[in-house]
C-alpha cells in the first residue's frame, strides 16, 4: 500500500495539465482561492478544520512508480505529463486561515499561489479535506455551544467511513468536544479517548448482575455503568447494589431523555449516590443537547449527528483560480461570469473588524493578484486572518501533527469569544455579521 | 504510517474484552448481526456497499508494536489484553448479503460468529464501512433508476474526504454509475474514470478561444468542452467554430438546466452539429435527474448529492449481539429489552420471496443459535440471501479486489430487475416489500 495521495485527484485536473504543458500555459503563475459562497444549513458561522491535515497529505502528494504506471496504463496523460509528474512536488506556497477560526461567505479560507501546473493539481485533495471536516467543525461548534460547561465526547465513528471518523473526532476536538471514543484519533492526533461497555457486554452474560460485577471488578467503582439493556430502574438499582454509592456514572442511551435523565437523577439521588454522573447518548444532536439543558445531566455522547455535520455533511467550498499572469508576466483578476455561480475575481486579502471584543465584519481587501495589501497601516484595528502555512513548498510544522491540533483548539476557543450573541442561537439564519468588500487596486 | 486496521475501533470495544478476559465470558461462541432497522430517509430498498472494502480491511485488522505501544502507553487495557491483541485476528466466520444486494429493516446484512472477544472488536470497523457504503449506493440506485439509459458520472470526490470519495466512487459504480472522476477509485478498484477541463482551464488563457483551441489539439476533436464560463450561447458557438461540427460533446455546469439544455440542444442543431453530446452536472441530485428526462441531455454528471447519500449519509446500520452460548455451552437469543431500541434475539437466515420475478417479501428465519435453517425444504421459492464471506479466518478471494467489486455491479443489476415497480418512485415511503419473520425453533 503506496502512502502517496497523488491520485486523490479528479482526472480532469491531470487533462488540464496535459494540455497546459502543451500549449505553454502550465507555467503561468497563479492565484487559486479555496472559499465557500454561502454558509450551508443556514448556519450563522463556519469553523475552518482540516487545514493540519492537509499540509501533511500535500507533502505525501507525489507521483511514485505506482502512480505513474497506472497513469501510463491507463492512458490518463501523455509522456511529457507523466515526466513532468515524476518531478512533481509543491514549491508554491499557501496562506491562510488558521485551523480553529470563524470563517463567513467568501472568506479566502486558503490560498494557493504557484505555476498553474502545480497549483491547480491540488484542487480535489484540498476541498475533500476542508469541506469534510470544516463541515464536521461547524457542526460540533454548535453542539459545544448548546452543551456549555457540560462535557462532549465524540462517540460516532460507526456512523462514518473509517477514515473519516478519524477526521470527525479530530475536528469535533478542534470546536470544543472533550474526548473521542476513536482509538485511531486518539494515536494519530493525541485526542483523549474515552469509553467503557455496550449493550453487548450485559447481554453477553447471565445476568445483568454479573455484568456489572465483572465490570467494576475489571474498571473500579469509577466506572460507567450502561443501565438501559433491560429495565433502567432496575438496572440503576442493580448498579448502585454492586458498585455502591461511590459508582462514577450510569449512561443512558434509550428513551426520552429529560423524563428518564430526571427519574435516574432521583433515584441515584434516594439510594444515596448523589455523586454518581448521568451521560446520556441517544441520537443527540445541538438541539437535542440544548433541550437537555435544564435536565441533570453531566455529560454527553453525540454519534450520528456530528460525523454527519449534522444535516450539512459538505461545507460546499470550491477551489478558484482568481488572479494569474499573462504572457508579459502582468497580472489579472478572473471570475466565471455566467449565470448563478459568479465568484469574485481577484486576490483576497482578510481581517475581522472587532468592537469592544465583538465581531463586526469580515473585511475582505480585493486585489488584481501579487500584491499582498498593507494591513497595518490600512486596517489598523481589523485582525488580519491569513497565516502563511507553505513558504516555497516548505509547510510551517506548527500547524500540523498533533500539536498543530491543539494550536487549532485553542485559537478556537478564543476567537469563538467574539462572536456577537446572535450567533449563538441554533435557529437557521443569516451568517452573523456581514461580508465587506473593499477594493484596494488603487 | 502503519496499514493496521485495528484502531478503528471504539474504545470500549477493548475495555469490554478486558474484561472479559477476566471473568472468561471473552471465550463464549457468538453471533452478532449487522442490520439496519430502518431505511433512513424514507427509502424503498436499500442496497448493501461495502462488503469487500471491509473484507480485507479484517484481514489488516493486527495490533502490531505501534497498536500495542498506543493502547499500552495510554493504559487502554491491561497486559493480558495487550497479549490476547498480539496474537489477535479474526479465525471465526461471517455470512451475509452479497454485495450490491437490496436489503429491507432487518435484512441481516452479515452474521458474525466466533468468540466474544473476536467478534466484539469488529463492531466499529463493520458499520464504518457498511454504514457510509451502503448510504452511497442506495442515493446512487435511485440515481440510477431516474437516468434510465442514460450515462452517470461520479465526480463528488471534493465534498467527501478524501478516503471516503475513493469508496463512495466505487459504491456508485455498484450501483450503476458509469464512471468516475476519482482517480485512485480508477487505481484501486478498477473503476473507469474521466473528466477534461474546468473552468480553471478557461480562464487561465487569454480568451475562451485559446482555451478550447488548446484542448482539442491536446485531446482531439471528440473531447467535451464546457461551455458556460463567461456566455453559454457564445461558448457553444465558438466551440463548433474551434472543434467543428465532430466537437464531442459540451458541458453545462450552471443555470436552469432543462432551458439551457434545450437552448444548446437547438443552438448545436442549428449549427449542424447534430452527434455533439451534452452533459449537465450542475448540484444534480435523483430529482433533478428526473426533471430533466424529457430534456435532450446525454449525459450527467454528480457530485455532492451522491457522495452524501442525498440526505442520508449514514444508513444507521447497528451491530448486535443475538445469540450466545452459555456456561455450559447451550446457545441463547438475546437482545435489548427496554423502551425505544428493541431488536430482535436470535440468529437469522433470510430469503426474498419472488413471484412471477418480482420480489414479494424479505423473509427471516429466526433460530435460537447456531443451527442453520434448511433453505431448499422449508422456502423451496425463496432465494437465499446470504453466502459464506468469512471461514475459519479465511476471506473469500471472489469477493475483495476489483474482481469483488465487478461482481457486485453485476448482482445488483440483475436483483434490482426484481423490484417492484412501487419500488422506483423517488418519494418518501415505506419499504417496498414487507419483512416478514418466521419462527425456525420448532
């Protein structure tokens, strides 16, 4: 098995790249934005996640032994494209928004500058990612809000392809989420897992008894004991009878959750074990979790919902080419025209415009290409959101790995502090502040 | 980076073996089914996806020295268990639906039998990768079903993670798309892939003119243009100019697609180039794909619509353990008794009952444990649904690889000729045929 991600890649890309060698155009600098048009789902905010991930599948992006030969096999691209390919690497380099913050309609997310040839290569690899996991991301920032101070962990990984339940659990982390029960995000990431019995594990033995016996035997009193296979106030009963008063949790993941989370409250409550935590696990998503928010609950478990991106598993982002060089080398704005898809043209400079520690605007500076604007001296009290993340093919190493996921969670936290109160709400809305263009060719 | 599997595992998978191991219930036979117990989304069938991907996926399912150091380092489980793992892989056997089979609520799509211990550890892994595939193929037969005879391309891959695009190409090409823009899906399944240009490649060259002369003398005359970059009435006008009236075909990637598809229908006539094809691909979903039947499209093109399941990206598949043996070795259905979560206990054999080659019910035999039920006596009209997968350990050489996933295309072309015709309306209902259960005990 080949550890290159080269041919995550649509085909048409290579065909591009064919006829651009040819005709001489493959060499053209270029400025490629990766942003989305509108927040989907009605969101109020977007959550950029993925951005770590990315810069270490860009390095692996090379086009080995394998790879050619199935490109040659298969007829995919010519000679010169197969030799241009076997030298391929990124030298190009790539700005942007830090993994962790907010992100609105049109906000230049990443942007790609380098040959036509090298840049637009990267097109299907670099939307498959952020789309994924920014999606996740927005998703689990709205859980995280609902749940306030009460713990989430990530427990969805059955409801995902196997590689990307990896991805959730790491951009769930990323927005606030606790834990994961994903053993694989937690090796490759450095995310906490958590995680003690299933339904399987009672119905394996003779009795729900001996059940719970062996498991704290196995786990100590600390443990979580899932009450729910049989009859949940026998099953809390049981618990506490085997595990005392000192038992850690009881988890519950069936039936209508404020009545049940309130009866087992009062019961643990009447046999004494007023310490024990409730986690509760069935089918929960941000609304859900914020009807829960009165109801004695201690900790939550979200599957489905946030694998999925709950109702919005794609952020819908697109890759542009906004601004290249002509044959004299001068640079120039280009944008689709036609129709219902009309993107900005233009190189994108951003910052977030903040009063009194709120957010205000997403200020976008358009320009015709190279020229990077002057942020200090034109926006002194916008925050500029661009960081370089690839300088000449050379990937900033804090960004990625797992310390490159703890940066993402912390930056998070704080510029999630800015958002205005009414982006807090979960209702479908507008984004919650504005997108401002102003334009800095002259 | 490792190709070990294992990790894809929820951790308390490995905290109920460990405890297991300790009060020797690790050792008792069981049976555990996967199944969905519903069709999610108001689907009418369900196509199973996914089961050759996760077939050798088990067989990469190892705790090697990185595996081990993980859950060793992060104290996961005790030294027994990191023996019992070291020595681990699965010797028990799986049976189920082949792939690109229909399945219904209930439907047993695989039955997994060996030990407690070996047979527990699969959960994650199996519904990952049957959960996303299977969401997939079911979007994509409906696709299928509302393009008729006309071709399906998958090109998704940039609104799904990047391993996830690979396995949903190939759960669309299961279930009747054509092709796929995924070249790895190409690389590693099999499946024909294409694609020519962006809008990228337009504007990237001085004038639209460029840009299609370039890509004809580079892939010839029989290559697709796309057309609507800056006006699509200029666009096709001087794609006929550029390639002549031989052009391919051209792509419409925006506006209202049953007037644009007719206008360029006219325009190409008009202009005598009459064999050009046209292909839309523009947010298509099987809705879309049904509007635009009575249009003089060629060809479609999908992207998110299919590698998200179409609303539905999971097919919320559960794993469950129903049968068990005993201390003394006596085999015993369970399930889940409480509240909403019901499931029935008990090993299944199911059948599809057709009448004059249409399918009238999804029958199921259900039995304490581990006898089979005798097909060719008790239902002589019914087919069998389930085949050997697993034995001993040993996989099934006919149904992994690319070889696997042509024969599922196959299989599901042929079960699919057996629904009834209720079954192909794209709204929201109940399943097409009823499950009906039958008591095999006596």
């Amino acid at each position: 098995m080949t550890t290159s991600t080269a041919l995550h890649t649509d085909r048409y890309e290579l065909t591009m790249l064919e006829a651009a060698l040819r005709d001489g155009t493959a060499h053209r600098r270029c400025v490629f934005e990766l942003f989305g048009r509108r927040l989907p789902g009605g969101r109020r905010f977007g959550v950029v996640a993925g951005t770590g991930r990315l810069l270490s599948l860009i390095d692996d992006f090379r086009f080995g032994d394998d790879e050619l030969r199935f490109l040659r096999d298969n007829r995919v691209v010519d000679a010169a494209t197969l030799a241009f390919l076997a030298d391929y690497r990124f030298r190009g380099s790539i700005s942007g928004y830090r993994e962790g913050e907010l992100y609105f309609p049109g906000s230049p997310i990443l942007t790609v500058e380098g040959t036509f040839a090298e840049a637009v290569i990267l097109e299907t690899l670099a939307l498959s990612v952020l789309n994924h996991d920014s999606a996740v991301a927005t998703a689990a920032a709205r859980m995280s809000i609902a749940a306030g101070d009460r713990p989430l962990a990530e427990m969805g990984s059955r409801r995902a392809a196997e590689e990307s339940a990896v991805a959730a659990a790491r951009a769930a982390y990323i927005t606030g989420f606790g834990a994961t029960s994903n053993l694989e995000a937690g090796r490759r990431w450095g995310i906490p897992t958590m995680g003690t019995a299933a339904h399987a594990w009672t119905l394996l033995h003779d009795t729900e008894e001996d059940a719970f016996r062996s498991q704290v035997e196995a786990l100590g009193v600390g443990t979580t004991l899932l009450v729910d296979t049989y009859d949940t106030r026998r099953g809390v009963e049981l618990a506490v009878q085997v595990a005392g008063t000192r038992l850690g949790g009881v988890r519950i993941d069936s039936g209508d959750l404020p009545t049940v989370a309130a009866e087992v409250r009062a019961q643990l409550d009447a046999l004494g074990a007023t310490g024990t935590k409730i986690t509760v696990t069935s089918d929960l998503d941000e609304y859900a979790i914020a009807s829960l928010a009165a109801s004695p609950v201690d900790a939550y478990g979200v599957g489905t919902s946030v694998v999925t991106g709950s109702g919005t598993p794609t952020a819908g982002m697109v890759y542009k080419l906004v601004a290249r060089q002509d044959a004299a080398g001068s640079w120039i704005a280009v944008a689709k025209a036609s129709t219902d898809k009309g993107s900005k043209g233009g190189r994108k400079a951003a910052f977030r415009t903040v009063a009194d520690g709120t957010a205000t605007s997403e200020l976008i500076a358009v320009s015709d290409g190279f020229e990077h604007v002057d942020t200090a001296s034109e926006h002194p009290d916008a925050r500029p959101l661009q960081v370089p993340l690839v300088e000449a093919g050379r990937t900033d190493a804090r960004y990625v790995g797992p310390a490159g996921v703890e940066g993402a969670r912390s930056h998070h936290a704080r510029v999630r502090e800015e958002l205005p109160v009414r982006a807090l709400a979960l209702s479908k809305s507008d984004p919650a502040i504005p997108t401002v263009y102003v334009d800095a060719r002259e």
